[in-house]
C-alpha cells in the first residue's frame, strides 16, 4: 500500500466528513481577516474627534423651549464656516443627567436677606424635589462671615430629604455667620484670624512709586505677607489681551490671593484671602468633572448680582466654563437700595481699576448658552429654578467632527447656530437660540502621547 494514502478516508462517508471539516476551517480562516477589519474600524470610529454643543431654542414672543424641529433647521458656523451636522438629538432622545451646583451668595447684605427667609428656601427646596430621576444637585454657599469662608451643603444628591436639610442650614450662614454649623470651631477661627492679619486679609493695595526706597519698602512688606510655600495648592497667572497679569494663589483653607499687575507694571492692586466667582466656577466644574463625568455640568449662580472679579480672571473663567462643557445659570434678587444709588460712581471706578462689579454672571450666562433670571417675589424662585432647569433639559445635542489635519492651535473657536422653521401657516418662526459661543480644539490621540 502507498504510504500517502494510508490516512485518506476510504468511505464514503468518511470522504464526506473530511470535506465538511475542511468547509468550517476554510470559513473560520476566511472571518478572521473580517473580524479583525470590523475591530481596526471601529478602533477609527471611536478615535474620531467630535466637537458637541447642546442648543436651547426658544419661541421669541413666549420665551417657550420649541421641541419638533429636525436637523434640516439648524445651521452651524465655526470662525463663519458652515460645519456638516453630524450628530443630532432631541430632547428625551439621548440627554445627559444633570450634574448641577448652585452656588448660594448668602452676604447679608446681598441675597443672603433673602435666602434667610423660610418661604423662599421652601420653594427652592419644592423645585429641586422635582428633579426628573438621574439628575442630581449639589449646593454650595459661600460669603460666610468675615472670613470669606464657603461650604459644601451637600454634594451630589437627588433625595429630597438631603437637599431640604442642606437648604435649610442656609439662615444660619446670614444670621449668624461667625456660628454657622460647618463652619471652624472657636480655636480654629481664631488661628485662621491671626494668619489672615498676618497676610494682610482683604487688603487692597495700589502702587505706583517709582522710588528706590518705596520700592524696597513694598517689596519688604510684599514678602512679609506672601504665604508659605506649604500652604500654597496652586498658582494660575493670567494673561489678558490688554497685557495685564492676574496672578491667582490658592490657599489650602480655600481662600485665594489675587494680584493684577497693569500692562505698564506701575499700578498693582492686591486682593489676599477672598473666594469670588471665580473661584466657585473652579471648584464647582471641577467637582462635576471628578465626581460626575459623565453628566451635564451646570451652575446657578444666586446673589444680588454683585460680584467683583478682574476682566482677565473673567475671560480665564469663561474658558473653563467653555472647556468644559458646563452650562453657567444666574438667579439675581434686587440690589439693596443704596446699592442702586452707588453703582452709577463705583461701576466706572472699579472699570478703571480693571474690575468687573456687576454683570459678569449674566456674561457668563450668556458665554455658556445658560439663562439669567430676575426674581423678585417669593414665588419667582421656584419659577426661576424651574424654567432654568426645564431649560437645561429641553436642549438639542449637536456634534461635528473635526479633520486629522484640525490641531489644538490654543485659541478659542467661535461658534454659532441659526435656525429656521416655518410655522403652520408658512412663515418663518421667531426664535431665539441659546448655546455656547466657542469651542477648544480636542487633542488628537498623536498630540496627546507627544505631551505626555
């Protein structure tokens, strides 16, 4: 017998299973190569680089969300350019939870007269007991006492019953600050008093000598009250487009020092241990960010609308606030009386120093695509936090991709979106649309491992 032939299969039915093997192991060789293409593509479709936008329209004359258009009504322009809409969604479609903070200014002599108040507490805590399951809220109040101190009431949460005892801590922040529960005890306030005298606490400083020995003289002090290296978390210097420098220290008792230093460097105004809107927009995005990434990060914002911050730390503000997606909200009560009478002299003079006083929550509002609102009865804040949340959720969800050849250049885009829509009888609907006004170019996987 031929050795070769010895293992052929000599039936038929033999010859027959053989054949039948040699089938499946072809087929399995042939799917392999199909398998592996299907993970190669895929791997490219999840590396595509998609820049999103949620996008609030509005009936002009009513001021209600609109929710039945289609993408055919919506235009989208980056730096001018149209852009092809690629991703598209509506309302209930594909909405992410709400990560959202509300920053309480509780200076009594600001909204904190009003926050005190137990109706207006209440009809906060009955808009916030509505929140639809998956969005969740945490509260923060800040301008505690005279040490600038601020508290995280709750973080996160969607129990009605953690949000109604953390909103109903708020009176005692107005009423009795240097007392308020959460706040140091007697020995810890009375060390945080003496570092902060020691720093130079809430001092504002203008120079422009040109002496030697003044020079030296404030360079003396300067260095007496510069904190310690240990108590130092991080530093931010600020860079504005008029050559000004704002310069950000941020202390490990959650206080910051500022300091800006005019385009000329003869004019430096130093503000040591406050906490400002800034500062509440840093940690309330970074919270979202760490604890809720992958949620919809939004602010509101109440007080009376008085929020001293140099313009250079605004701009710094906004981008955080456009890098991150988050959508910035203003509840704004009645400024006091004499407050109304003294904005007139002191918005000029604060310009003239290089400060915003009052307006910068209803740019940032604007800068994000959020919503500010006035209240002024008692039942104007339930309706205020109602339409800013009901507006926060009736968005639409826009994305375009970007090019290979689109690089992280550092610069702002600008975005715009137009829509248009015909109503029943053919005319085109008045609308009004709100969303953030730029965007940063995401880093490709290549500039990515180049900086790490």
């Amino acid at each position: 017998m031929n050795p070769s032939t010895q293992n052929m299969p000599h039936t038929r039915a033999q010859r027959r299973k053989a054949i039948e093997l040699i089938a499946i192991v072809s087929l399995i060789l042939l799917v392999v190569p199909l398998v592996s293409a299907q993970e190669v593509a895929e791997t490219i479709r999840v590396r595509t680089r998609v820049v999103f936008m949620d996008a609030l329209v509005k009936d002009k004359r009513t001021g209600i969300p609109i929710s039945d258009l289609k993408p055919d009504n919506f235009e989208l322009f980056d730096d001018g350019k149209p852009r092809t809409i690629s991703y598209f969604t509506r309302d209930g479609q594909a909405r992410k939870p709400l990560a959202m903070v509300i920053v309480l200014d509780c200076r009594e002599d600001g909204a904190g007269r009003f926050l005190k108040r137990p109706e207006v507490l209440k009809a906060l805590t009955d808009q916030l007991a509505k929140l639809p399951p998956g969005d969740e809220v945490g509260i923060m109040a800040m301008n505690i006492g005279e040490d600038e101190k601020r508290v995280w009431l709750t973080t996160f949460t969607n129990d009605p019953v953690k949000i109604a005892a953390a909103l109903a801590r708020v009176p005692s922040f107005v009423e009795h600050p240097d007392n308020a529960p959460g706040l140091p005890d007697d020995a810890e306030k009375q060390k945080t008093a003496e570092a902060a005298q020691k720093q130079g606490k809430g001092s504002i400083s203008i120079g422009s000598d040109s002496s030697q020995d003044k020079r030296e003289e404030k360079a003396d002090t300067t260095a007496q009250n510069k904190p310690k290296p240990e108590d130092i978390v991080e530093t931010e210097t600020i860079k504005g487009k008029n050559g000004a420098v704002v310069t950000r220290t941020v202390l490990k008792d959650g206080s910051v020092n500022l300091k800006r230093v005019n385009s000329s460097g003869h004019v430096t105004i130093e503000l040591d241990d406050v906490y400002d809107m800034a500062a509440a927009v840093r940690d309330a995005t970074r919270a979202s960010e760490k604890e809720r990434p992958n949620s919809q990060p939004a602010i509101v914002w109440v007080s009376d609308g008085i929020a001293p911050i140099f313009y250079e730390d605004r701009d710094a503000t906004e981008q955080i606030l456009i890098r991150s997606n988050a959508i910035f909200n203003s509840l704004t009560v009645d400024l006091r009386t004499l407050f109304k009478f003294l904005m007139p002299i002191g918005k000029p003079l604060a310009g003239w120093m290089g400060v915003s006083l009052y307006g910068s929550a209803r740019h940032l509002a604007q800068q994000s695509g959020g919503e500010a609102v006035r209240v002024n009865r008692t039942s104007d804040y339930g309706a205020g936090l109602a339409k800013i949340i009901g507006n926060l959720t009736a968005r639409y969800s826009l994305g375009f991709a970007l090019g290979e050849d689109e690089k992280d250049d550092g610069r702002m885009h600008e975005l715009a979106v137009r829509v248009k829509a015909l109503d029943t009888k053919g005319k085109q609907r008045k609308l009004e649309v709100s969303s953030r006004r730029g965007y940063y170019v995401p880093r490709s996987d290549s500039d990515q491992a180049a900086n790490q």
